[in-house]
C-alpha cells in the first residue's frame, strides 16, 4: 500500500496513511491529530512512543518530528493554533484554549465514516479534507471539554495559569503512558512538567486523583489486562510488556488491583464471548 500526497485546504494538511513507516513534521504553533482507523499504529517522538489500536486518535502539540509505523491505517492532520480555533469554533460554538491540551480520545462513528469514506477514494480532495478537519475538530473539543474538572483542580490564581499548569502535567502524563514498557523515575517525568520533584508529585495527585507512582502502577495493570484479553502470550511475558521487574510483583499488584488472578482473569476473559453467544 502507498502513502498519499499530503492534502492541504483552508490552512489544514491531511495525510492518509496505509501500511507504510513514513516521517512527518509539525511546526511550533500547530496542533496534530493522529487517527488510526484499523489495525495497529506506532507513533514515536523525541521523548513518547505510543502503539495505538482503531479506532483511536491522538492529539499532539506541535514543534515535534513524527515517526509513524505499522500495519495499521491512519490518518494525520495538522494545523495552526489559530486554524483550529476557528474549526472548533465554527463546529461548536465555542473557543477553545491555545494550545489544546494533549491527549488521546476513542473515535466516534461520525469521525469513523469520514475517514472511510476520505480512505476509498485513497486521497481525501479538498471538501473531504474540511469536513474531516471539522470532525476532528469537535472530538479535540469534546476532549478538552473533559478535561476541564482536571484543570480547575490544578494551582494557579487564574484559569490560564490553571490551564498551563495542566498542559505541563498532562505532557508528563502522557510520557508515562507511553513508556510502561520503561523503568521510569519520578525526576524524568518531572522535567517533562518543568516541575521539580517534590512539587510534580503534589500537583499531579492534585490534578489526577493519584500520586504518579500509583497512577503508573494502574496504566500497566490496565494495559497487562489488554494483553491478556487480546493476546496468548505467557503471563511472564505480559509482566515484563507492562513494565513489572518480575511475575511475582505483578502477581501481587494485579490480585490487589483487580481482586482476581492474572491467570484466572485471562480464563474469565477468554470464556465470556462464548457465555455471550449462549
């Protein structure tokens, strides 16, 4: 499969992606979103990798080179700050704030079908690449929307300095999120915040409910329990892919997260499809 000639229309780029690595570019200024419609997707940046299943999009900030790789398809989409404003704008009525925070967000079945159809014509022309920006557009907004009760929890006298706390942490956070593979320390993810130590550890359990430590141990339960559920790999295996040093501390970490054995909960997992159909 081939990958297409970027798009360009009122101020947004589209790339359609099928099987193929390929490198792209965001300029500092600019928001991306990278929407996996099939498959299995790998993004890496300077300091990120993420592997992301359809139907899936992941929203960047800009200034940064984007490795994407896989057998999976996708589509990237890039604009400016102010671009994007007047999408949101126009698909919302309301304004959001610049730069949007980062993040991932599960695709609806709108954004699903103007992907296919932008995907069957294997390039989206330029109707088809506004319609496609205004959809994305309403999903960054609806995830900044959610974002807002995280925001109002971080310091600052003022909502815009609240915001910008929260961008930094929610940079942090997606760090860690990306890396549970990784032995990761508290000092690395605190200068991805620009925060010292001490005070990243008081701001993102304000913000997220959880001390670092803690919500990193929960993402890798959670992405331990994915494999089980969707791969046959040894539960030794899924310990190390999750970022656990060995069986025994994941064991005794899954038990008290799930109050239920990894080997049991894959047992679980694996009879309820054939439950659902009786």
């Amino acid at each position: 499969m081939r990958l297409d000639d970027p798009v360009t229309a009122n101020g947004v780029r589209v790339v359609v992606g099928l099987g193929r690595s390929t490198m792209l570019s965001t300029r500092a200024g600019e928001a991306t979103a990278i929407c996996v419609l099939r498959g299995r997707v790998r993004v890496s940046l300077e300091h990120a990798r993420w592997t992301l299943d359809a139907p899936i999009t992941l929203f960047l900030e800009g200034g940064e080179a984007v490795a994407l790789g896989g057998e999976g398809v996708w589509v990237y989409a890039t604009a400016s700050h102010s671009v994007v404003q007047d999408l949101v704008r126009d698909a919302c009525g309301r304004p959001i704030g610049a730069p949007p925070v980062p993040g991932t967000l599960r695709m609806g079945p709108r954004l699903r079908h103007i992907l296919r159809t932008a995907l069957r014509s294997r390039r989206a022309d330029a109707c088809e690449t506004r319609l496609l920006a205004s959809s994305v557009a309403t999903c960054l907004a609806t995830m900044q929307l959610e974002y807002e009760p995280l925001i109002a929890r971080c310091g600052g006298r003022s909502w815009k300095q609240r915001r910008n706390a929260f961008v930094r942490l929610q940079r942090a956070r997606n760090y860690l999120c990306s890396n549970l593979h990784r032995e990761l320390s508290i000092a690395e993810a605190a200068a991805i915040a620009n925060y010292s130590p001490f005070h990243f550890i008081r701001a993102f359990e304000a913000a997220y409910g959880a001390t670092p430590h803690a919500y990193l141990v929960e993402q890798r339960l959670a992405a331990a329990r994915d494999l089980l559920r969707t791969s046959s790999l040894a539960i030794a295996e899924i310990a190390s892919m999750s970022g656990f040093e060995d069986r025994s501390a994941f064991a005794r970490s899954y038990k008290r997260h799930f109050g239920i054995t990894a080997s049991d909960h894959r047992r679980l997992l694996a009879a309820a499809p054939i439950q659902a159909v009786a």
